[in-house]
C-alpha cells in the first residue's frame, strides 16, 4: 500500500478530533423546536433590588403558589415557627412536608425560601417571574443553599448573605 502512513493517518485523527470538540455542540432542544429555558437569573443582582418580604404562605400571590405547587407531591407549606414534616420518620399527625421561611418580592419575580424536611432536611430557594400584567411564569431557578446556610437564613439579610458569599447550588426537579 502505497501513500499510507500510520502517523499521518493518527495526526489527522487527532486533527479532525480537535476540531470537533471546539466546535459547540448543536442545542438539541432549538433544533426539535422546543422551548429553551430562561438562563439563570442573577442572584445576586435580585437581592441588591429592593425587596418586599411577606411570612406567611397566603401572602404570596396565587400565582406563583401554583407556579411553585405544580413541582411538589405535596402542595402543603406550614408557615415560619409552624411545626412541619421535619425528619423522615412518621409522625401521628399530617404535617406539611416544607416550611416557609421567608418569601419577597423583586421587581420582576419573586424568591421563595423555605426548608423541606424528609432525609435531608435541607433549604430551598426558589426564583418565579412574575409581573403585574402577566400571569407568573414557571419557576426559572431552583436551589439547594448548602452547609448550614438553612439554619443561617432567617431574614432578608442573611439571604443576601447567602447569596452574596456563593452558598446556593443550582437544584433541578424532583429536588425542588
């Protein structure tokens, strides 16, 4: 076999092969026609805003409960200082499974803080659009703040805190 050499041959491999990985790979949901999701928001621009807080679930406008309910098996939320489903174990008494801990509204969304009890009693964060003449959207980011940032986070300082000092992980569904 004539004009074949093996190291030619492995140097064009791997110049094809360098090629294909710096080129982005094609976004497989745009080219089925579905709908991208929003990028995730700045944080820490949203709780550099003015915020409104509310402590109690009912506060909140219908909207954006459903928006968030939609994403729970159960849609039951106990209020700040309220006993809830804390631990895993089974209790006498139905409890909610999430507490709220604090909610507040932003311009244009609204952040819901609130523990979620079971295995892992952990603290959620949730961002929901939400604009005065529209219906609120679906929720556009959902967190987990990690290390002992639930216990830390009782009011809109801390939650700032929180946010500010990078203590929150990206959460996607069913962890929500």
């Amino acid at each position: 076999m004539t004009g074949f050499s093996f190291p030619g041959v492995c140097a064009a491999v791997v110049t094809l092969a360098g090629a294909l990985l710096a080129t982005p790979a094609p976004d497989l949901a745009a080219l089925a026609g579905k709908p991208q999701a929003a990028p995730a928001p700045d944080l820490a621009a949203l709780v550099d805003e003015p915020l409104t807080e509310v402590r109690h679930w009912s506060e909140v406008p219908a909207g954006v409960r459903k928006a968030l309910e939609r994403h729970w098996e159960d849609p039951s939320i106990a209020d700040p200082g309220e006993r809830f489903q804390e631990y895993d174990y089974a209790l006498p008494d139905r409890r909610a499974t999430r507490r709220l801990v604090l909610a507040a509204k932003a311009s244009r969304v609204w952040l819901i803080c609130y523990e979620h009890g079971g295995v892992d009693l952990s603290f959620r964060l949730a961002v929901v659009p939400f604009a005065a003449d529209r219906a609120p959207g679906e929720p556009a980011w959902f967190g987990i703040n990690v290390g002992s940032t639930a216990q830390e986070v009782k009011d809109l300082a801390s939650l700032r805190a929180a946010i500010r000092e990078h203590r929150t992980w990206e959460a996607k569904p069913p962890y929500v």
